[in-house]
C-alpha cells in the first residue's frame, strides 16, 4: 500500500471542542450545574489548543517562514500581518482568543498555593479554595468562546483562501487488497 497522508491536528482538536461546547450546552439546558467548572475547563483547554493548531495549519500553509515553536502571539503577528490586518485585541474575535490563551496559561502553570483566608459561611469557604484561575471559569465564556474560534477559523480560512476541503486529515493511495 502507498498513501499520501495529510494530518492536521486542528481539525482533532476542533471536534474536541465541539464535543465540549455540545457538553456543555446539553448540561444548562437540563439546568445541571453540577460540576460545571470541569466542563469549562475541557471547553477552554481544547479551544486554546485549537487556536494555536489553527495558528500553526495556517501559518504552515500560507506564511514564508513560519516557526511552529514561536510563541503565540509573534504566530497571530504573523498571521495578521501576512493579511494585512492589525491585531485588535480589544474587538471579538480576538478579545476572546486571548482571554483562552491567558486562562489556558494559568491552568498550565499554575503553582500551589497555602495561605490562610476567612470565610463567614459554607459559600465563601468553597470560594476560598478556588485558584485564580478556577474564579475565570464561566459556562457563558465558554460558550462564546467556542462561537468566536469558529468565526476565527473561517475568517482566517477566507482570508488565506484555504477552502474547508483542504483542511481535512486525508489519505490519497491504493490498498493492496491481497496482504
């Protein structure tokens, strides 16, 4: 058997923040909110990595040059400067990409921490266990997380004219049907 193989993780990684949006949305709407911070965190993980393999698909495909190992924002500089657009961080998508970057950071290298805090009732003393990070977990953030990466890809897609036929995990060949 020869076969050509195209493998792009993107595309892995977006069903994976698919199957967590689908998650996600399925629990609220049957009012679950029973461990809602660990559907939150599947979304944002899977949704940063998303982006930075959209990142590395793209700039791989279209952008002279492109260092799978620089770090994420020279990649969205180089994306958006190969586009001739400026990078506002200010406007969605990119308000949203960057807040999952920078929780995605925070969970990664996050650190233990021991300090001594007080709380009046059960709620306060539950808040009072929680990271920094863990307080940045918000169903309604990673609903709208998922809805402004797929905006993202498509308009990086667009722009690059990169048709959705060419993103696909494929294979191209013949199987010798006799071994």
């Amino acid at each position: 058997m020869s076969q050509k193989v195209r493998i792009y993780p993107h595309q892995t990684l977006q069903s994976l923040a698919l199957v967590n949006h689908e998650l996600l949305t399925d629990k609220l709407t049957a009012g679950d909110e029973a461990d809602l911070d660990y559907y939150c965190i599947n979304s944002i993980v899977s949704l940063a990595f998303s982006v930075e393999a959209i990142l590395n698909f793209v700039g791989g495909k279209k952008v002279s040059g492109w260092k799978e190992r620089q770090n994420w924002h020279q990649k969205l500089e180089k994306i958006y400067k190969a586009i001739n657009e400026p990078l506002d961080f200010e406007t969605e998508p990119l308000m949203s990409i960057l807040k999952l970057k920078d929780i995605r950071n925070e969970i990664a290298h996050s650190k233990p921490v021991e300090v001594v805090k007080s709380a009046s009732n059960l709620t306060e003393a539950k808040l009072n266990m929680k990271a920094e990070w863990e307080l940045l977990l918000d169903p309604n953030f990673s609903l709208h997380a998922y809805e402004q990466v797929d905006t993202f890809y498509h308009y990086l897609l667009q722009k690059f004219g990169i048709s959705v036929f060419e993103t696909l995990t494929s294979s191209i060949g013949t199987i010798d049907s006799k071994t």
